[in-house]
C-alpha cells in the first residue's frame, strides 16, 4: 500500500513539474480585418498533435505546451490555409497572428515550401537571427475594371513568415555630439513634425524583433505624441513653452524642454482643398498590410472631406494612369468605388506616378486653398525616376508651385524608409507609416488638420546658448534637420513645415558651466577673436539669469518672406520629478529612443527608468497612446508575454 501511494506521489509531482515546464500558444484568425470564428486550430511540435476551433472572437488558446518550436496550421471551409511556426517558452504565451484570405480570390495552386525546408535551404551556415519566409505570389489575369491603370492583380498568400530587416532602406545618420559654447554659441534646425519613426519601430517590436538603429529616429519618436501644449495668443500661429529640468542618465547634466505649437483650426473653418491620391499598385503592394490597408486608409481620409473639397486618384505600376478625375469631396460614394477597384501588379513606375499626380493637382489648383499630393506607397520605386537625387529635383521644382507633399508609408521586407523621408522633405509636407487602421484613424482622422492643412512652412529655430551657464550641448535627435547659422534668416533656404494643431518638442542635453564631464570637447583658443567662457571678461552680464535665448522664423503657407519669434528661456532648473508631465513623458520616449540605437550618450538610461518616468506621466492619455507605449518598453524589456507575431522565431544554430 505505501508503495502504491508513494507512486502516486511521484505522478503527481512528475505531473506538477510537467507543467512548470510547459507554456501557451494564442492563435488571433481574421480576414480583411474581422474576427474569424470556427476556424480550425492545429498545433504540432515536441511529439505531439492537437487541435481547437477558434471562438466567436477568432481566438484559440492551447495550453500545457511543453517547451520548444510548433507548426500551426489554419483553416476553414472558404479560405485559404495559413500556417505559422512559434516558439514556446517556460511559463509565457506566444501570440500568433494569422490572416486567412477568402477562396474567392480564386488563388491559383502552387507549391509551397515547408518552413523548415525553405529556411534552411536560404540561411544554411549563416549566424543565428530572425528572418522572414519568401512569401509566394499568385497572379491573377483577369482584365483590369473599366478605367483602372493597365495592370495585373497579384495576390500573396499570408504564409508564415520570418523576416530580415537588412532588406528594407534606412538612411545612416552620426548621432549629434556635444558642442562646445565657447566654439558654437549658436544650434540652427529646422522642425520636424514627422512621426514615421515611431509607428515603424512599434512595427518592430509588436513582430517580436528590435528595429534596426538607422530606423530609430529620436525626435519622431517624442514627436508621436500628444503634448497638449496652450494654444498661441492673438494673431501668431505658434506658441512657445520651455522648462529646464535634470537629466535622469547623467545626474550633472541638464535637460532643456521646448514645446512648440500651432494653433488649432477647426476642420470647417480650413481652406477648400485639392487632394490628389496617388496610389502605388505595384506587385510590391499586394500584401495584406499594404494596399488593402491603403484603401481603408483613404475611405477614411474621404469621411472627412467637404463639399469645397476636390478629389482625383491617380495610380501607377509598370505605367501611371488617372483612375478618377477631380470629384467634389461629399460624392464619397464615387470616391470609395473607385478605391476599391484598386488592384496591385506590375513594376513600379514611381517617377511617372508622381509626374502625372503633379500635373493632376496643377489642373484643378485652387488658389488660396490647400492643394496638396498624397502619396501611398511601400517607397519601392524601379522604374523610371528612382533615383534620390532625381526625385529631389522633381519634388523641389513643383512646391514652388504650391503643391504639397504628404507620404504614406506602408509594409514591411521591402519598405524604402529612407526614399520616403526625403521626397517628405523635399515636398514641404510630412511623412507617416501606417501600420494599422488604429494608425490610419489617428493620422488621417484626428489629426486631420495637421496632416494635410499646413498652417507655417520653412519653420526654423535656432538658440544661443549664455556661456555663463552652459559649456555644451547636444541636441537630442534631429540629426538630419541641422541647418547652417546664415540658413536661419536665409528665406530662400527650405525647412520644414507645420500644419494644423501640430506641435514639436526639442529636447537639449546641457552641461552647466564649471561641471566637469567627460562629454566636454577640448576647443583650441582663438587667435583673432575671442568667443564665450574661455573668456569670461566679454561674457554680457546684462542678460541677467538667461539661460539661452531661442529664435523661430516661418512662413505663411503662400508667403515667401519669414517672421520671426523671439523667446528667452531663464537659468532656473526644476527637478524632473517635479516638471511638467509633458517634460517628464518626453524624457522617458528620449531615452528609450537612445536605448533602441544603443547610444553613446545614453549614459546611465534603462528600460526601468523609462517605465518608471513614463508611469508617472500617464495623466493626459485620452487616446491610450501612452498606455501603448508603456506596453512596448515592457515588450523590450522582456516583462510581457513573448510576441510571435505572424510566426517570429529564432533559428537554432
């Protein structure tokens, strides 16, 4: 009898330990974004088979998983069948996303690697890492509808996929370093209201891998948010406010806040508008997560259009072709047809795209109104036009029209960052990534006015700092936006542009004068003239206690000559606990951002500190987007569940 029992026990504890060591396995099915019920789950791996039909949610959860590697597969009478492969690990949930595409889209078969044979056969005697599978295409040859561009529809299925993110374009830039007063009394930028970054890096993170360094752009990163600064008083279109506070990874250094904001118009009160789609149709853009989710960004652009409003669409692939000629804004039932007959196939003739949208938007120009090109596109461009510079000056040439740019950035494997960032640039406009529909609604329906009304273009800011108190600074971020001194009142010199409620925060890193820090630069002594601290006598000490004093200049959205802002910012230090939430929320995007490119100034930052700043700054989170970006330090910092989306893994050696 004692035997029997203390077999039992050793069952039982056999038992417990089991599943100690086992993990989870949460399968999300939809199709063209709605939840897919009664789908069929199976889940193989570690010797054993088991299956689970998802809920009226479309989700399925598969517990007590022994540690270690699953194939899933999905199906459902009427779609497609998907597959994934996930890692279990001890005590955590992989999530698995997995869209189905429905059998009406009448895929042509065709073979499809196993993922253990395709990987291995591509990656064979290369270093550990992530990658995406090859995803296979399908073509379907059916004709174009009536009045669409000369293309051919390809669909890709939604395989597994594992993804290299050395295939995609960022542009390297050299992080700013400090500089010193006494050589360099004067920083000159142009603002940056780009949020690109962020949403691109979160794309990142949510698939269960870190973005490359080139990809993380600091100030895009703090500029995501919200910061709901006061609006400007009388007749000006920009309101400044700054704070100096502690700097939580070098405690001897200081941190100096701006916040700049337009002022907010009211949707009914803008300027009638001529917007021209320009839509990339390419092969490159059939994916789910490209031209699908194009289209629904632009029905949602078209909600919020006016009678006064015009509308054209224009298309391109291999060639560029008019889809819908300019239509007044409240026939949104024209508008969306002809968004929807929108079909993905071809090369892509981007130059030629851009030609004929520029043309388009010349034709229908409204004067005084807000005529502006919005491009969508994964940035791929091969055919004709593509080169950066040729582009550049295509671009430049037409804003002197008065004809803006917006670009849109969509997908992954192949998204060309860099292309996008300089065609924004060039356009007088602005440059989002859409991720989502959630990103789509922000961008194009809330902050509708800032995306596609510019309020004041060639926005400049340039400080000088009162050698008195500070020895060096670095400006945080913004490293493709520096200016020489003379550009600040040069008003033939572009800047960049800000549109409707938009708002931007420039973030210094200072080191107090007398402070000893290895950050400071040695500068030479002059000879011929004598500049700064090094030379106490010819420092002005009626300036009292200023800690620096900061210029803007802008423009009217039709004018050509600048106006000037003029704002002193006093030496009173408040501790960082203590500022502003906005200065305090800021600090912490700040630093993740240096976390993220591993930079040399990050000094003494961590993912906690990050969290625990961010924490302590989630009073004004209407939207959650805070919230949000709470969740993806923690997913960097390994606090939460371990993300397979769409099937991340890392191979085995």
């Amino acid at each position: 009898m004692k035997k029997q029992i203390l077999l039992w026990v050793l069952c039982l504890l056999a038992s417990i330990n089991a599943i100690a060591q086992s993990g989870a396995i949460k399968v999300t099915v939809t199709s063209q974004s709605q939840t897919v019920g009664n789908a069929y789950v199976q889940i193989l791996g570690q010797n054993i088979k088991t299956d689970k039909k998802t809920d009226a949610k479309g989700v399925a959860t598969i517990s007590n998983l022994l540690t270690g590697k699953y194939n899933i597969t999905v199906s459902k009478a009427g779609y497609t069948t998907a597959k994934a492969y996930t890692t279990v690990e001890q005590g955590r949930t992989s999530l698995v996303n997995l869209v189905l595409q429905t059998a009406s889209q009448n895929l042509q078969e065709q073979e499809i690697k196993t993922l253990e044979a395709a990987s291995a056969e591509r990656h064979k005697g290369k270093p550990r890492s992530t990658h995406k599978k090859d995803i296979i295409a399908y073509e379907d040859m059916a004709a174009p509808a009536a009045g669409m561009a000369d293309v051919r529809s390809v669909y890709k299925m939604q395989a597994p996929v594992y993804y290299n993110p050395s295939t995609e374009s960022y542009k390297k830039e050299k992080e700013n370093d400090f500089m010193s007063v006494r050589a360099n009394p004067l920083s000159t930028m142009s603002v940056d209201v780009d949020r690109a970054s962020y949403s691109n890096i979160r794309r990142f993170i949510n698939g269960g891998q870190m973005p490359p360094a080139d990809a993380v752009r600091v100030e895009e990163m703090i500029n995501y948010f919200d910061y709901n600064y006061p609006q400007p008083e009388g007749d000006k279109p920009l309101a400044i406010v700054t704070e100096l506070t502690d700097c939580p990874w070098k405690p001897q250094h200081k941190l100096l806040h701006i916040g700049m904001q337009a002022r907010t118009i009211p949707t009914h009160n803008l300027p009638p508008s001529n917007l021209v789609f320009l839509v990339d149709v390419s092969g490159s853009m059939s994916e789910h997560n490209k031209l699908p989710l194009v289209i629904s960004s632009l029905k949602m652009l078209t909600s919020k259009l006016r009678a006064q409003d015009k509308i054209s669409i224009v298309v391109y692939a291999g060639s560029a072709g008019l889809v819908l000629p300019a239509t007044a804004g409240n026939q949104k039932r024209t508008i969306m047809n002809a968004l929807d007959r929108l079909q993905a196939g071809g090369s892509t003739a981007g130059g030629a795209g851009i030609k004929l949208a520029y043309k388009v938007a010349m034709e229908n120009y409204v004067r005084g109104g807000n005529n502006r090109v919005i491009l969508a596109t994964d940035g791929d461009f091969n055919v004709g036009i593509s080169g950066d510079n040729e582009m550049e000056t295509l671009i430049t040439k037409e804003r002197e029209k008065g004809i803006y740019l917006t670009c849109l950035g969509y997908g992954m494997g192949n998204y060309k960052d860099s292309k996008m960032e300089v065609l924004a640039d060039k356009g007088n406009g602005n440059y989002a990534y859409i991720d989502s529909e959630q990103e789509a609604e922000k961008t194009l329906v809330r902050e509708f006015g800032g995306t596609i009304f510019t309020l004041a273009k060639d926005v400049k800011a340039q400080i000088e700092f009162n050698p008195a108190y500070v020895q060096s600074y670095r400006l945080v971020g913004y490293e493709n936006r520096l200016l020489n001194e003379e550009d600040f009142t040069d008003d033939k010199k572009d800047a960049g542009d800000m549109g409707s409620g938009h708002s931007v925060t420039i973030i210094y890193e200072l080191i107090p004068a007398g402070v000893q820090s290895s950050d400071v630069r040695n500068v030479t002594p002059l000879k011929y003239q004598q500049r700064g601290a090094a030379y106490p006598s010819i420092i002005n000490h009626n300036t009292g206690d200023e800690l620096a004093t900061i210029k803007f200049r802008y423009k009217k959205p039709n004018g050509n000559t600048s106006k000037e802002i003029v704002h002193t910012i006093a030496n009173n230090t408040v501790k960082l606990q203590q500022a502003d939430e906005n200065a305090r929320f800021a600090t912490s995007v700040a630093m993740f951002g240096m976390l993220l490119k591993n930079s040399p100034h990050k000094g003494s930052s961590s993912y906690d500190k990050v969290l625990q700043l961010a924490r302590n700054s989630m009073h004004h989170d209407a939207e959650g987007y805070r919230a949000e970006f709470v969740t993806l330090v923690k997913k960097v910092n390994k606090t939460d569940d371990v993300v397979a989306s769409g099937g991340w893994y890392e191979e085995e050696e």
